[in-house]
C-alpha cells in the first residue's frame, strides 16, 4: 500500500517538491472518498480544505435562484479542487459535488497557511504551484464568456 | 473516379438521398450525384460550394468518409438565410454542389506520430473524414486523441460514434461543455482543458486543430507549451468564401486566399496573420 507522502509526491501538483516540504504537507493531509452526488462543500462555506483529486470527477456548480444548478467546471484525476483556503476571506465561492466515486488526499487548508506563514519558501513554493493552475482557470473563464461557439450575432 | 464538374463554378444538382438532424440546430445532408455516375474524388477537410436554390451558396465541410462510401456527407449549422434554406430540405429533393474544394488534412504526412484532434462545435465535421482516414489504416499511427469540445450537451455531434471509436480503433476521447446543468455527466470547461488528459508524446504528435479561431489559438498556444512543434500542426481557416476557386478575393488571409490555399494550412504558415483583427 502506498504511503500518503508517496501518493502526494505522485500527484502533478506536488511534483519535484522538495521532501522537508513534502513531509510538512503531509502532515496536513488525509485520504477521503467521496460517493457519486455527494457535496465536498457549498458556496459560502468556510474555506479550511484543498483536494488533491486521485481518481473520479468533481463539478463545480453554482445556483442561479429558481433554477437549476449550472456547472462551471469539472475537476478530474490529477488536478487540483479549490485555492480559496489560500485566499482571505476563505470561503468557497461554489458548490462542490462528485459527479462519480472521487478519491482524493485532502490537506487542512488551516494547517497549510500555518506552514506557509511560518516558512516564505514553502508559501512560495506552493504559490508558484497554484498560480499557473489560477491563471488557466481564468484563460478558460474568459473563453468560456466569450461563447465561443455561439452564434455570431 | 473523376472531377464531378468541368466548370468549378457551375453547380451541379445532388439529390438529398437522406437528411439527417444531428441537433437542434445542425444536420447532415447525405447528398447523390443526379447527372454523374461515379463517385466524387475528395480528400479528408475539403469543403463543397452547397447552393440552396434562389436564396444563396454557402461553403460546406465534408463530414462523411473518403473515398465515399455511399453518398458525399455534409453536416450544416443553421446560421443564416441560406442554411436555414438547407435545413427545410427533405429527402429527394435538389440542391446545387460545386467542388470539391481546397486543401486537405496531410494524413499521409502523419504515419508513426500520435495525433492529437481537438475539435470545437461544428468543427468535428471536417475532422470526422480525417480520423475515418486514421482508423483505415490504425497501425499506422500512435496514439489517438480527440478533445473535443461544445457551447452545452445539447450542441455535441457524432456522439453515438464515440464509443466505437474508442473500442474499435482504441482512441482516447475526452468531450467537455463550457456550460451545462447538473444532469450533466460529463466534462466541463473549455477544450484546451482536455489536453493534460490524454496520453501522447508532445515530441512526436502531430495536431490537426479545427473550430473557432479564438479556440483554435488557445490550443496551439497550449500544444506549443508542452513541445509539439508549429510545423506539425494544423488547423482549418474560415473567411466568407465567395467563389472557392481564388478569384473573387472575399476569403483573402494576408497573402493567402482561404478557399484555394486553405481551408487547411500549417500553423507556421499563417502565424504571423493569426489574431491580427485588421486581417
């Protein structure tokens, strides 16, 4: 059975971390499960935790009043649910909900900010990380806006 | 086989042998020769001049396989007055075709690379000749990889393909919606989001790339960043095409003229034009 820094070190985000680092993340993280339907939290809840999605699908989903909920984003294998724990207020602008079965190593977001206020390097590590993955977020909100596909009227 | 027309700017009638709604707002004509008994020389990405008669011509990617294997297929958007004209046809009844027209996807160019596809909206239709193209000859390629992506759910087309592509030619498929309710299953956010998710070798993958050019320019960027090279990339241009022969000059791009250089050229072809918006 893997351990779960080898699991962390496995994942794309924490690839090629320095191990003292690695071993301080793990000391924030734990393994969860979460079942098809199943929320992982909701808009305005208190953002304490950063998933590291191992295997299964979250969407990201926000609720225009009186109608249904509108997905904005899926997360998959390998990639990464939520920054806000990094980011005052530290509230989770969406609903996050499992689409299907999502393994994931989650990190107490507390934890981290502790770390990463007591160590700049290791804030700055985790910061170059997670910047790239703001950025494309951003690109791809833009296009997203731009209704690319609709039509040209 | 043989050139369906001596004149390229005389359209030749086609019987509509069966339409096809593919969504809500798109279909497929499968399309026969009247006057022509053989069956039509085309090449995976060229378009066809479809004229609805006595409201207009509008430029039309080949969907169907190459060569034909029944009738010429051609999957249209309703966008405007012409291809509304289109979406009224019924089956036996007579539009006008000339073509086909322009260049071609270089699958030939492609053999031991991976292939990457990614496809925006409608623009699945003129990549759907090329990966039939790829699946002829599966051995001769690497790994296969389609993203492809759609305004919502509801705009995908070919999707009850997908899983035969996936079994049968072992491709990786990965679809995604910019926007879609939480029926939704499946993927959601912009296409070049599906890029990390498929397995290819980025030093060995040629990219063939079609669907809004805004799209188109996010994808390159990203194939860019992860090592394929520009000259192995391609992607299919759109201009308002007039006489698809390089005469009339509507689809001029820089020093090339869509229609007749195009629609498919290598990215590092056009580079230099892309995203200029005087161009």
């Amino acid at each position: 059975m893997k351990s779960l820094e080898s699991i962390l070190a496995n994942h794309p985000f924490f690839e090629n971390l320095e191990s003292k680092y690695m071993a301080l993340v793990t000391g924030c993280a734990s393994n969860v499960r979460f079942e098809a339907g199943q929320f992982i939290h909701r808009q305005n809840d208190e953002a304490n935790s950063f998933y590291l999605i191992r295997q299964g699908k979250v969407a990201l989903e926000v609720c225009p009043p009186g109608k249904k909920p509108v997905t904005v984003q899926t997360v998959t294998d390998g990639e990464i649910l939520g920054w806000a724990w990094l980011v005052p207020p530290y509230l989770c602008q969406f609903d996050a909900q499992a689409v299907e079965l999502t393994r994931a190593i989650v990190l107490d977001g507390k934890c981290l900010r502790t770390k990463c206020g007591e160590d700049h390097t290791l804030g700055y590590e985790l910061l170059s990380r997670l910047l790239p993955i703001i950025g494309k977020s951003m690109e791809a909100t833009r296009m997203q806006l731009l209704d690319v596909y609709g039509n040209n009227d | 086989m043989k050139l369906p027309i001596s004149d390229p700017m005389t359209p030749e009638p086609y019987i509509v042998k069966q339409f096809i709604r593919e969504t809500h707002d798109t279909f497929s004509l499968d399309l026969f020769p009247k006057n022509i008994s053989d069956s039509i020389a085309f090449q995976p990405g060229q378009f066809t001049m479809l004229y609805a008669f006595g409201v207009g011509e509008v430029p039309i990617s080949i969907s169907g396989p190459a060569p034909m294997q029944s009738g010429l297929i051609q999957t249209i958007r309703k966008v405007g007055k012409v291809t509304e004209a289109l979406d009224q046809l019924k089956n036996g009844d007579t539009v006008g075709l000339r073509g086909p027209f322009g260049s071609a996807w270089p699958i030939s160019a492609m053999k031991k690379r991976d292939i990457v596809v990614m496809a925006g909206g409608i623009g699945l239709a003129p990549l759907r000749p090329a990966l039939y193209a790829l699946f002829d000859q599966r051995d001769n390629f690497g790994e296969i990889a389609l993203l492809y992506g759609a305004r919502s759910p509801k705009d995908l087309i070919f999707t009850n393909e997908f899983k035969t592509w996936q079994e049968k030619f072992g491709i990786q498929v990965k679809v995604t919606v910019d926007t879609a309710d939480s029926d939704w299953r499946g993927n959601v956010g912009v296409v070049t989001t599906s890029i990390p998710r498929v397995d290819f070798d980025p030093k060995n993958t040629v990219a063939m790339i079609c669907g809004p050019e805004i799209m188109m320019k996010y994808s390159v960027a990203e194939l860019k960043q992860l090592g394929v090279k520009e000259d192995r990339i391609h992607i299919t241009m759109e201009r308002n095409m007039k006489c698809a022969i390089g005469f009339c000059g509507h689809c001029q791009f820089g020093p090339a003229f869509i229609c007749k250089d195009g629609p498919i050229f290598q990215y590092n072809q056009v580079k230099h034009f892309f995203g200029i918006r005087e161009i």
